[in-house]
C-alpha cells in the first residue's frame, strides 16, 4: 500500500482564524468600537441637548435668590432670550462640549470592557452585573471627566449671570480657576459627583439590561431594532434622574461654594430649608433631556 504524501506549510496559521469564536457564544462588542461610537455620540448630544443643561443648571443656582429671578422653566427661557437671544442658551456649551466626547468615550468602553468579562458562555449579562459594570463605568467617568468639566461648566454658567464675567473663554477661565483655587478648584463637589455618576450609570444599565434581556428572552443573540433600543435607552434614562437628582442639585451647589460645608451638610441644608420640593424642582428638566440624550446614545452605540 502507498503511504500518503502530507504537506506541512511552513506558516502558522494567523490566531484569528486558529480561534474561532465557540459555537453558540455571542458576539462580543470590542470596547474600542464602544469608545469611538460614544464618544462622537456624547459630542452629538450635547450640541442638541445643552439649552435645557443650561436651565437645568440656571434654576438650581437661582435657589439662593430671595426672592427667586425665575418662575420655572418656560421663564428661565424667556429671560435668557430675552436677554442675550438664542445664543444665550448655548453659554458655556465649550466646557461641557470637550467633557462630552472623553466622558462617553470612558462610560461606554468601560462598561464594554467589564461587562465582556461579566457576561456567561451564551453571552448574555445579568441585571446584577449590569447594575455593578455600570456603577464600575459611572465612578470612573467621574473621577476622569465629569467632576473637572462639571465643575467648569457651572462656573461659567454662574459667572456669566453675574454684573461683571470674568472669564473670557474656555482656556482662560480653566486658567484663571486653576490660578485662584488650584487644581483643586476644577475638583469641587467630587463625593457628590461621584455618588451621582456612580448611581446614574448603575441604575440606567440595569434598566437597560434588563429591558434587554426581557426583549430577547432565550436568545441572547437575537438583534434589537435601533429604534427599540433607543426607547430603553430613553426609559433608563429616565429612571436614573429620579434616583440622583438630588445629588446633582447638591454637586451643583458644592461647585460654586453654596454648600461648603459638603455633601451631607448640603443634603440637611436643602431638606431644612426647602424640603423635598426643592430636590425635585428640575426633574422635568433633567427628564426632558435625558430622553433626548440617551435616544441619540443607545442609537449610536447600537450601530
């Protein structure tokens, strides 16, 4: 009987093909796409979204008037345009527009990057994991991104209300605050904004992995319609702003030295004075925006 010949190549065969993905497991999303997809949608957004930011921030620190310049929302609106036009929603769009970008970039990929180790052979994350990645993801944005920018952006909104703004611009303004108070100056209210970025991402993932574990029932690997996802996306958007809008009024005020005594003195000094009204005064607000923000998002981040 004649042997058979048996070629050997010389070449290892490339790892991406010797590794081919076990059958039935999912698909994973690389955390670099998450990256680049929240970031240029984090960018998008706040662009759409900044005026009703603006009010947001604008009634919380009208708090301290006595008595108050606004009336509500629609108010708020009328007296910016009023007096500085349409342009006049869009101050301080600067700071918040250079936070956005790296803020989703951070949030998004790293929530990939811990959910991917979180998820079981089939490829499908609990609500518990989710809850956990993106309280992981939420915490890390704050410390990063959110409370330098968050804490810029207030200024600026807070100096430009007043007789005389001080500051000219996005750089000499974070120069003129890094001057006076320090680096730490760009770190006021970081318990707060962490707790707050911390809660806000825990509670919309959950949500959100819960809603779409609901939707694909047994098949982890069954497609979302985009427009499904961003209705998720717009419902854990808004379960989160009712779980931290009274961390967000208290890291506003901490921001411009209204609350220096901290975030719990903060806290006992809103329900003394206040009561609860006033730590839901701009939900309707912050709803409206989280609505638009997190359809634009979960669309972007779908793709």
């Amino acid at each position: 009987m004649q042997d058979k010949c048996t070629f050997f190549s010389p070449f290892s065969r490339p790892r991406c093909l010797a590794a081919a993905a076990p059958a039935g497991r999912a698909k994973l999303t690389h955390p670099g796409k998450a990256i680049l997809a929240g970031g240029l949608a984090g960018g998008i957004e706040i662009c759409i979204t900044f005026p009703t930011e603006y009010v947001k921030t604008q009634l919380q620190l009208d708090e301290k008037a006595n008595p108050p310049k606004y009336r509500g929302i629609a108010d708020c609106v009328k007296q910016t345009v009023q007096s500085h036009g349409v342009k006049g929603l869009y101050r301080g769009l600067s700071s918040l527009l250079y936070g956005s970008i790296p803020k989703s970039a951070v949030r998004f990929g790293v929530f990939e990057f811990l959910s991917n180790r979180a998820k079981d052979e089939s490829g499908r994350l609990d609500s518990t994991k989710g809850l956990l990645c993106g309280l992981g993801a939420g915490v890390l944005e704050a410390v990063l991104v959110v409370c330098p920018m968050e804490t810029v952006k207030v200024k600026f909104i807070h100096d430009q209300t007043s007789a005389n703004p001080k500051y000219k611009g996005f750089f000499h303004g974070v120069g003129e605050i890094v001057r006076s108070e320090g680096l730490k100056g760009t770190y006021q209210g970081l318990t707060a904004t962490v707790l707050k970025q911390g809660s806000n991402q825990a509670i919309r993932f959950f949500v959100m992995t819960s809603l779409k574990n609901w939707y694909k029932g047994d098949d982890s690997n069954k497609n979302i319609n985009p427009f499904v996802t961003g209705v998720f996306g717009a419902t854990a958007g808004a379960a989160s702003v009712f779980g931290n809008t009274p961390l967000d009024v208290i890291k506003t005020r901490m921001q411009v030295n209204i609350c220096a005594g901290g975030l719990v003195w903060g806290l006992l000094l809103l329900f003394e004075l206040k009561g609860a009204l006033i730590i839901n005064k701009t939900v309707v607000s912050v709803l409206k925006r989280a609505w638009k923000l997190i359809n634009i998002k979960t669309r972007w981040t779908a793709l």
